[in-house]
C-alpha cells in the first residue's frame, strides 16, 4: 500500500505545479489589480505597466493589514452563541469550533461605521490596494513557512491526509497539518471565513464610497454588485456551521494554497467587479437591475451534508447542484457590469475552473466513501453540474 501522500496521490501536478501556482496565483492576482484600474482593462494581455516596489510596499499597509487580522482574532475569541463539535479525527476526538462569525461581520460594520463618523476615510482605501494586496501576501507567505515549521512536530496524527508527501515545496503549498491550532484558536477555521470575507465587502463599501465621491453618488451596478456580494458573506456567516462539513475544513492541510486564498485572494479578487465599476462605469437599468436579481435569486438551490444519496429534485438531475448555483451566482455578480469587456467576468471562469476541479475531487471521495453505491448513483445521475451538458 503506497503512503498518504504519494506521488500518485499529488494534486496540481506534484511538486513542478506547487512552484508554480506559488508564483503564479499572486502574479494573477496583481495582473487583475492592474488591470481593473487600466483604460483598456483587458484581462487577456500583458498589464499597463509594471509596478516599482515602492509602489507596492508601504509599512503603512502592513501595519493596516496586521492591525485588522489582530481585530478579527480578536472578534473570534469573544463569546460565541453557540460552540460546534466537527467532524471526527484519526484519533476519535472531535474539536470545538465558536459560531460567531456572522456576530463578527456586525460588530465589524458597527466599528467602521463609527469610525467613517469620526473622520475615517474609508474611501481612500481603493487607492491602497496595491500595497495591501503586497503585505497580504507577505503575511500568507510568512504565515504558510510558520505553519509548515508548526507542522514538523506535530503528532502524525494531527497530519492532513494529502500533505505530508515528503517533498517540503508540495507539503509548503498544500499544508501539513490538518488543524493547526494554539490552544483553543484555530487558524485553518479563522481564516477560512473571517478576515477574507469580511474584508472584501469592506474593500466592496470603500469602492461604492470613493465612486460616491468622484461622481455624486453610487451608481446602480454597483450597488448591485454590494448588495449581492454582502448578502453572500452574511448568508455564509450567518451558517457559518456548515463549513466544518466542507473539504477544505476535514480533509486539506494548512498551507499556502488556503492561507493565501483567504487573507489576499478572496478580498483583492473577489472585489474585481466592483473595482471595475469604479474606474469603468456601466449605466444600467431597471428592467435589466431586476432580471439580474432574478438570477442571483436563482442560486438558492438547496444543498445536502448528510450521508444519504439523494436521487430527487435537484439533486436527481446533477451530482453537485450546489455548484451550478455557485455559478449562476457568479454569473449575477458579472452582469451589472455590462459584456463590453472579459475582465469582470474572471470570477465566473475562474470559479468554473475550481469548481470543475473540485468537483472531480469530490468524486473521488465519495467513491471512497460510498463505494458501489455511488458507481449505482452515477448511473442514476449521470451529470455532474450542468445537466444535459457536465
């Protein structure tokens, strides 16, 4: 039997893909940060310029950037309404998570508001996206090295099922440790939903009140895309819960590939739409304002976390349905930004790509899990996202 992590178990190519998606995920990330803000705005295509570093470090954003992990750890350890159990672990034990993070993003707002009351300027923050997006990415890096350091002592274990293969530029990116924690704080649970989330409607509102500034008052598609994005993270916190059910909680490791994805990929891509619309307004309608809520509205298609294999509505017609409402969703989050341009449709392709890849990890644990059982569902349900299509 070959060991947990083998190389005929890597993901993303082994080690050779690991290097390059260290390199290549921030360099996208800045493309697209360059890009929005440009004439063109082309997202296929080299960026305007190159930025210089003194454009891209400031102190002032590091400082900015440690300042609000510090608040929301700080938010995360305050009373919970309530304390989750997860799922079980190699040695039978199960950890305790708080439920606070939707008390979290109130108590967030509550603080910003008082300070844009006080003088805060908010909507200065779009212009230090750069340096902020640049300090995010130091701190994952930093983080992810002292995560795989915490990870050489920890007991096997505590290790994640993928990301002990033995090669440490793989292992980095991956992450080691299934739940690395510092007494009752747990990082991989922290970061997954909080300063991420949290921030990229910030950066959302910072947006919306710079436009407020350069043109009087915010236009339509963005409040669109605010109102949409925000009614996403609050619904995701609000279940906060049904996160301790998902892949990147029970079965990846901590490592760069999920520290980066939450402290800088999330609120400095997810943001992209938003971005464009401030630099690249798109007038927009009522008529067409509600046919594209009609369509977010459609992405409430009912998910399942239990065991049982459900063969009817939905979940009868595709293997994942939840994910073909993840991408309607997109899809409504691009429209309020017109079809002039591919830039603001980077989150529907890019989410495509994960989903699709995902999803192909699903199966394998599914049929791990359930066995023939699931080669009968498959039979059963031959379309895994899109029916009649995937």
């Amino acid at each position: 039997m070959a060991p947990q992590g083998s190389r005929a178990e890597l993901e993303f190519g082994g080690p050779l893909g690991a290097a390059a998606l260290l390199l290549l995920l921030p360099a996208t990330m800045f493309h697209l940060l360059l890009v929005a803000r440009s004439g063109p705005a082309r997202l296929l295509g080299p960026p305007p310029y190159l930025p210089e570093l003194e454009e891209l470090w400031s102190p002032w954003a590091l400082l900015l950037c440690l300042t609000w992990l510090g608040l929301q750890a700080a938010l995360y350890l305050l009373p919970a309404r309530k304390v989750a159990e997860g799922q079980e672990l190699k040695d039978k034990s199960r950890l305790s998570y708080p439920i606070n993070g939707f008390q979290a993003l109130v108590l967030t707002a509550l603080l910003v508001g008082l300070g844009v009351l006080a003088g805060l300027p908010l909507s200065a923050l779009p212009e230090m996206l750069l340096p902020l997006a640049f300090a995010a990415t130091l701190i994952a890096f930093i983080f992810s090295l002292l995560l795989y350091l915490k990870a050489l002592v920890a007991p096997a274990s505590a290790l994640a099922p993928g990301g002990n293969s033995g090669n440490p530029i793989y292992d980095f990116f991956l992450g080691r440790e299934l739940n690395p924690r510092i007494c009752s704080f747990d990082f991989k649970y922290f970061c997954e939903l909080r300063p991420g989330l949290i921030g990229w409607v910030l950066i959302n509102l910072a947006l919306l009140m710079q436009e407020a500034e350069l043109r009087g008052s915010p236009s339509l598609a963005m409040w669109l895309v605010n109102g949409f994005q925000l009614l996403y993270v609050g619904d995701a916190l609000w279940h906060e819960e049904a996160v301790l059910t998902t892949m990147d909680i029970i079965h990846d490791g901590f490592g760069f590939m999920l520290a980066f994805g939450d402290l800088a990929w999330v609120p400095f891509t997810y943001s992209l739409q938003a971005q464009f619309l401030l630099y690249h307004p798109e007038p927009l309608g009522l008529p067409l304002a509600s046919v594209i809520c009609l369509i977010n509205d459609l992405e409430t298609i009912s998910t399942a976390t239990g065991r049982r294999l459900l063969v009817s509505g939905w979940w009868g017609m595709v293997r994942h349905p939840n994910y073909l409402g993840d991408l309607i969703m997109a899809l409504a989050w691009s429209l309020p930004c017109g079809v002039s341009h591919l830039l603001p449709y980077f989150y529907l392709l890019y989410f495509t790509a994960l989903l699709v890849h995902r999803e192909a990890r699903d199966e394998q644990q599914c049929l791990r899990k359930y066995g023939l059982a699931w080669h009968a569902y498959c039979r059963r349900v031959p379309y895994r996202i899109v029916p009649y299509i995937y």
